[in-house]
C-alpha cells in the first residue's frame, strides 16, 4: 500500500502527506493548470486546508462516463 512507502514526519500523519501531494499535484498543477477543473479554497489559514472542486465544461467534453 502506498501509505507504507511515505516517510512519516513527526507533524503530521502519512494520510494528510498523501491528501496533499494529491490536491497539490493532480488537482492545482494538472486539472487546474489546463482547465479541467476550478479549486477554490474555502478554508482560512494554511493548515488543514479545504477545497471546493467543481468540474468544468471541458472536462465534461473530454472525459464521458458511461455506467
């Protein structure tokens, strides 16, 4: 599991060393960066940091779900 390859530091748990490698990576620097979708913060400070992600037309035009 991938949780037991990160390095645990003393300030914080492997959990929220993966949750923001994820919003940084994938979310801002990827689906941000090319327009897939919009991250707003909505949380003050910047620890424990909370995002509303919403979905844009473009990701809605690339990528079609079929259940």
């Amino acid at each position: 599991m991938i949780l037991q390859e990160i390095e645990p530091k003393v300030y914080e748990p492997p959990e929220d060393t993966l949750q923001h490698g994820y919003i940084l990576r994938a979310l801002q620097r990827f689906a941000g960066f090319f327009g897939l979708a919009d991250l707003e913060q909505v949380s003050e400070g910047p620890i424990n940091r909370e995002y509303r992600v919403r979905a844009t037309s473009l990701l809605n035009e690339i990528v079609q779900w079929h259940f």
